[in-house]
C-alpha cells in the first residue's frame, strides 16, 4: 500500500512499472467515483436515467486524464476525500436526508389525507340521497290525508280532487353532481400542492447539492493553495519531521515545552475551540433531525387517521327517521240559523258537531351513511425502511461533527505526502518560530 501511495503521489512516474500502475490506479478509482455519482444523481437527484449515465461517463473519462496528467489534481481529489467528512459532506447527506423524506413522506401524508376526504365525500353523498329520499314520505303522507278527507260528505268542506299538492326533490343527481364537483376540486388542488411540493424540494436538492460539490472542489483546492504559498497556514502540529529536525539540531526540548500549543496530528487530544465548534454543529443538526421527525410522525398520524375512518365508515349505524302525522278538525257553528244558510244542511243535522274523520299514522325510513358503491383507496402505510435510512445517514452525520477535526489533519498530511519539500519548509518554519519564543522566554 505504501509502494502505491508513493506512485500515486510522485510528480512524475520513475519507469514504465509505475507509469502502468498510475494508470491502474487512476481507473480504478474513476470507474467507483462514476458508478456512485450515477447512483447519486439517478437514486439522490431524481434525474433520468440516460442523462445521469451520460454525465457519469463522461466525468469518470475527464476524471482519468486529469488524475493521470496532472499532479496537484490528485492531491486536490486525494484532499476532497476526508473533505466529505467535514460540513461539506454533512451539508450532502443532509440534504441525501431531506430529499428522502421529501420523496418518499410527503406523498404519503398526502394520500392518506386524499383518502379521510373521499371517506367524508362519501359520508356526505349517501346521507344526502337518503335525506331526499326520506322527504317522499311527506308526499305518501299528504296523498293518504287526502283519501281521508275525501271520505267525508260534505261539499263545501271536500277540495276538488280530495288531495294536496306537494312538490317534492326526488332526484339526486344535482346533488351528486355538486358533491362530484366540489370533490374533484379538492383533488386537484391536493394534486396542484404535492406537485408543488416535490418540484421544490427537487429543485432545491439539486442546487444545494450542485453548490456543495462546487464548494467541496473549492475548498480543497483553497486549502492546497494556502498549504504551498502560506508557511504559516495550518502549521501547529508536531510532525515527524519537526522531531526529527529538533533531535538533529539537539533541541528536543523546544518540543516538549510546546506540546500544551501545539498538537500531534495523530493523537487524539482536541482542543477546547474544537470541542465547542463540535457542540454547535450538533445542536443545529438536532434541530433539522427534529423537523424530520416531525414530518414522519406527521405520516404515521395521517395513516392512522385514514385507517380508522376507512374502517370506522362501514359501521356507522343506520339512524331510524319516524315521522309522526297527526290530523284532527271539528267544527260547530254557534249559529244554527247561518250554519244552514251557509251549508244548505237539513235542521235535523245541526244538533251535532261536522267531524273530519281523524288521521295518525306512522311512517319510517333510514338513513344511511355508507354504501358499497363508494371508490374509496386504501390508505398508504408508512414506509418504515425511511426512518431506518435517515437514522443511519444521521449517525454517520453525526459522527462526522467528532471526526472532522482528524479530517482537516488527514488533508495536511495527503498535502505533506504531495509536496515534501514544502513540508520540510514547513517543519523548518516552524522550528524557527519554537526557538524564537524559547529565546524570548
């Protein structure tokens, strides 16, 4: 391995034995790099499927000629690498994250809510038509009163065809037409805010993610440039060679005196400003995991909700109407002289009270809630793989904020492998700067 890295960070190949083992390299590590950025664009960024495969084929071969021509390229792609463990590559799987609970959440508490409404458009469709139905006992009421009042024999008191008029709203179909309309609405405008939704998580996953692949490149590109033109720039560790440097010129204790400053880039030991820096970044990550959270919760809570009532609505019970019809008329005239005037009746009939005969009777009807002509989809359960993806994209994003301090070390020693002789300038500075402060203390 360490025969490999030394091809792999040398200037210029010694002979053809490392030239082919260069190239080998180089293509190995542009065919894994092409087959995980396809996957990242065609799985993470929803593009399409040729598109993202032209676009990996064509970076994986501009890839190779600029790792196999151009040196300080790989020492930026080599540098990019623990990059991805910084708050670079958090800022990528967090938006990884957002995107799969974009994809894969939102359109789940959508249907699910898209299902309560055709339960209550359901709901509300049956009991109207069973109320309209249920006015029709109005109009066998009023024709049956009719009959009765027909019977009696008197011909001033008798309508001419013995019945009322009573119109009636029998047909539904205005009805259903209304509850159609005002349920396609719903539906479209439910359609209009999902389609919405996943254009603008999409779009804002893509350019998130484009800006953090820009600013990864950047960044480890800044640090190379700042790495061979500042001397001063990340030079506060211990190195083997400032060891070695301190034992040539007999100055070991240079080192011993300044190991409360300056750090082993191999050891453990953070500093108190990384540690609080490491505090912060968590608490702001526990706040997007928390509205993530809330979002899944929010799925589970609308499955829940729509199950019950899918399977509440088919056993609500019918509510009996009874309509009660009660109809009783005498009339007596204190007149008995105007009584027969009026009504052309005998003497003999007018001792005695004119009697309607009296009308009660019942009627019954049912009103229902539910039918099996409903189309009413099954609700979606929640996607329990999402919560497992997001916990373990969280706990390496976590543990990324505790291992990006060994990150940035890993960069300057990839960078001290590169470019030796700045490393030596470096170690050489950096001695200098120990024995000055030795001197003045």
């Amino acid at each position: 391995v360490l025969d490999l890295w030394s091809v792999y960070s040398k200037p210029v190949p010694a002979n053809a034995r490392e030239l082919w083992a260069l190239l080998l390299q180089c293509s190995c590590v542009t065919v894994v790099v092409g087959v995980l950025f396809h996957n990242w664009m065609f799985a993470s960024l929803e593009y399409s499927r040729h598109l993202s495969t032209a676009i990996a084929v064509s970076f994986s071969l501009l890839l190779l000629l600029t790792l196999f021509l151009v040196h300080p390229a790989r020492c930026v792609f080599s540098i990019i690498m623990p990059t991805l463990g910084t708050k670079q590559g958090r800022k990528l799987l967090l938006s990884t994250c957002i995107m799969i609970v974009a994809v894969n959440v939102t359109p789940n508490i959508i249907s699910n809510i898209k299902v309560i409404l055709q339960v209550i458009e359901c709901i509300c469709k049956n009991s109207s038509e069973s109320l309209l139905n249920s006015t029709a006992l109005l109009g066998e009421a009023s024709w049956e009163l009719g009959d009765v009042i027909q019977t009696v024999d008197i011909s001033a008191l008798r309508p001419k065809n013995g019945h009322f008029k009573f119109a009636l709203l029998t047909n539904s179909t205005l009805v259903n037409q209304q509850m159609h309309l005002a349920g396609e609405k719903i539906r479209k405008n439910f359609l209009a805010v999902e389609a919405l939704v996943k254009a603008s998580v999409q779009a804002g996953n893509r350019l998130v993610a484009g800006f953090s692949v820009f600013y990864l490149c950047f960044e480890s590109t800044w640090y190379l440039k700042n790495y061979l033109t500042n001397l001063r720039f990340d030079n506060f560790y211990i190195t083997k060679k400032l060891e070695r440097l301190s034992m040539d010129r007999k100055a070991a204790h240079l080192l011993t005196g300044s190991s409360k400053r300056f750090l082993r880039p191999t050891g453990p030991k953070l500093s108190r400003e990384e540690v609080m820096l490491c505090l912060t970044h968590v608490v702001f990550l526990t706040v997007a995991l928390m509205l993530m959270l809330v979002i899944i919760a929010t799925d589970h809570f609308a499955f829940s909700m729509a199950d019950t009532a899918l399977r509440n609505v088919a056993r609500f019970s019918v509510v009996p109407v009874t309509l009660n019809i009660k109809y009783s008329v005498s009339a007596r005239f204190p007149c008995p002289a105007y009584g027969l005037s009026v009504l052309n009746l005998k003497p003999a009939a007018t001792d005695a009270p004119f009697v309607i005969p009296d009308f009660e009777k019942s009627y019954h009807h049912n009103l229902h809630f539910s039918s099996a002509h409903c189309r009413i989809n099954p609700p979606r359960p929640p996607n329990n793989s999402v919560i497992l993806v997001v916990g373990l994209l969280y706990c390496i994003i976590y543990a990324t904020v505790f291992l990006e301090t060994y990150a940035h070390r890993s960069c300057r020693k990839i960078a001290a492998s590169f470019f030796e002789s700045q490393e030596e300038k470096r170690a050489q500075y950096l001695y200098d700067k120990l024995s000055r402060k030795h001197e003045e203390e």
